[in-house]
C-alpha cells in the first residue's frame, strides 16, 4: 500500500472523508478524490476542475 494520505477532503462539501467510508472515489487527472455522498458524487463529476480550485485555495 502507497503511503497517500494527503487530507482527504470532499471537494464539493469540503468535509474530511475517511477513505474507507467514502461514498464514492472518482479519479480525476492524477488524483483520486473523495466523495462523501451521491450528491457530492453527482456535482463533482458535473465540474470536477471547479471543486478541486476550491480545495487548493
Ligand atoms: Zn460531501
């Protein structure tokens, strides 16, 4: 196992996410992201690169 633990946050809810208990991953570029809910799941796919500009700033 990759040691990988950045923090992991939801970018839609910006809620910390447990890998484990994750809703969803999606893989995004080079970046696995967490999604908490099928909501947040639903919002990130529609415009991933907007929620992950949130995350970084
Ligand atoms: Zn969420």
């Amino acid at each position: 196992m990759k040691n990988n633990t950045k923090s992991l946050r939801d970018p839609v809810c910006k809620k910390k996410v447990n890998p484990n208990k994750a809703y969803a991953k999606v893989k995004y570029g080079k970046e696995i992201y967490y999604l908490c809910c099928p909501l947040c799941q639903a919002e990130f796919e529609k415009d991933p690169d907007k929620f992950i500009n949130n995350l970084k700033k």
